[in-house]
C-alpha cells in the first residue's frame, strides 16, 4: 500500500468520495466524477473525451469488496459469498458511463513478521479454513478474547467463565452449552469451532477486535 502522505490530490478526493456512502445513487456516481475533474479536464485539454473515471477495489480476501461493488452498482454484478476466494479474476464493473470500477480477487501479503497476524486473518476469513485445523484455530481465537471480551462469550453461550480458564475448556463448555455431545458425553469440539467461528464472523457474539491500539502504536514505533 503507498504511504498516504504520497498520495496525489485527485486520489484523495477519489478515496474520500467513494467512503461518503456505501450505497450510491445518481447524486454519490456525481460526486466521483466531482472528485476527478482536474483529470477530466486535462484529458480534455488533451483532446482524450469522454474516458470514464476508472479505479481498482482491493484488500485483503473476503471482507466485502464484491459487495461494496454491488451496492454502488444498484445490481449483483460481482459474485459474493462468505469465505475467502470467491473472486477468482479482474472484473470491470460499469457504474455508469462515467465511473467503472474493477473488481479484484482478494490479496494477501506474501508472509508474516508475526505469527498472530495470520492466526487473527484466519480468525475474520480472510483465509480458507482448510489452511488451519478448525478446532486449534477456535481455541486460538479464545485464548484472543477471553480476558477482554470473556462477557460476551458468557452472554452468547450461558455460562460462567472462571479466572485463569484453559482455552480448550471454554470450547468445551461452549458445546456443552449449545447440546454438541456425541456417544459417551464427550463433546463434538469441531462442530462447536465452526459453529463458534461462523458466530464470531456473522457478528452474533458482539462487537470485537483482535488487534489494540496499544499494538498497533508498538508496531508502528
């Protein structure tokens, strides 16, 4: 990503003018094309006319690219889906005549400095399911979130988390809860990850995040 102090005028405008609304009518399409004038106006001085204004949606895999696409579209012109990898090719979607945006397959860094930073894009989707043991990666994202947001784990699934709980345990529990006990009591702890991971990216624990400011400011000191 290029360092935003860099960024040019036109580009800025543009990024500003497509986050104003996530659903866009005739009046938002207008603004785009408000941000970009002084190109339009050089590509006519140029002698180039009518070239629609055209930009790149992109970002990491499966966090609503194609849909964001869609909804300024008014129409279902990018497939979507809840996982990662839908999106296998570039797409140019048409706007209007005037504004076309390309649609583009999720995007990843090549690898991680830290090893949290791949467990905690596993945790939101960003990365197929099948890359990571389902059960290991939902005792992962427990052992994330239990001491800041162990309330809402409580809240969702019923139950009483005790200080100093092990990951696993709180897994167990969470099966336990949601009557995911197979032949001899034991409990079916991989139909209890997947069903807590698709809980946690639906939303339906609570509002959350992995990353804090505190980190964020240490790795970016």
């Amino acid at each position: 990503m290029r360092n935003p102090n860099n960024l040019d005028k036109t580009t800025i405008s543009f990024i500003t003018a497509l986050t104003i609304k996530y659903i866009a009518d005739d009046k938002e399409k207008q603004m785009i094309i408000d941000a970009c004038k002084e190109k339009i106006e050089r590509d006519r001085r140029r002698g180039i006319l009518n070239r629609p204004v055209r930009a790149m949606v992109c970002g990491i895999p499966n966090v609503g690219k194609s849909t964001f696409i869609n909804s300024f579209a008014g129409k279902a012109c990018a497939k979507t889906g809840n996982k990662p990898g839908v999106t296998k090719g570039k797409q140019w979607i048409r706007l209007n005549k005037n504004v076309e945006l390309l649609d583009t397959p999720g995007i990843l860094w090549p690898k991680f400095d830290d090893p949290r930073v791949g467990l905690r894009l596993a945790c939101t989707g960003a990365v197929k399911d099948t890359v990571m043991d389902i059960e290991t990666l939902a005792v992962n994202f427990i052992s994330e979130i239990k001491n800041r947001y162990g309330h809402l784990l409580e809240q969702r699934y019923k139950f009483t988390l005790e200080k100093d709980a092990d990951s696993y345990d709180i897994l167990c529990e969470i099966g336990r809860k949601r009557g995911m006990v197979i032949r001899g009591g034991e409990i079916d702890t991989e139909r209890a990850a997947v069903m807590l991971m698709d809980e946690y990216r639906a939303g339906t624990i609570g509002k959350t995040t992995l990353d804090t400011a505190n980190e964020m400011g240490e790795q970016n000191a």
